[in-house]
C-alpha cells in the first residue's frame, strides 16, 4: 500500500471540513500501490468514489 495516500486519507477524515468537502477520492500512485488494499482503506465507512488516475509497477512503496 501506498504509506502517504494512507496517511493523507486518515488526515482528511480526522478533520471534519476537509472530510464534508471531499466527494470523491483520487489518486496518482507508482508501485502497484492502487492496489485492493488501499481501495479498502478508502472506502471504509464512506461510499465515495475512487479514481486512479495513473498505476504502474515498479516495486513496493515502503517508507525510508
């Protein structure tokens, strides 16, 4: 998974305005990270849609 989409989406629903003016979830990731992993993350608790905009595997997205 993608570490950053995650900790953006957990920011994003921790903050109730930025949450309220969200209607759909987007992302731009390399490294298989749009994956079903991160598409569970976004979609817990939220019937909001998912759009990918770009995905290619270039290996894992880890931090460091």
């Amino acid at each position: 998974m993608d570490w950053r989409l995650g900790e953006y989406a957990a920011a994003i629903r921790k903050d109730p305005v930025a949450n309220r003016a969200l209607s759909v979830w987007c992302s731009h990731s390399y490294n298989m990270a749009a994956n079903e992993e991160i598409g569970k993350l976004l979609r817990a608790g939220d019937d909001r849609p998912w759009w990918t905009t770009e995905a290619s595997e270039n290996g894992p997205e880890e931090p460091g």
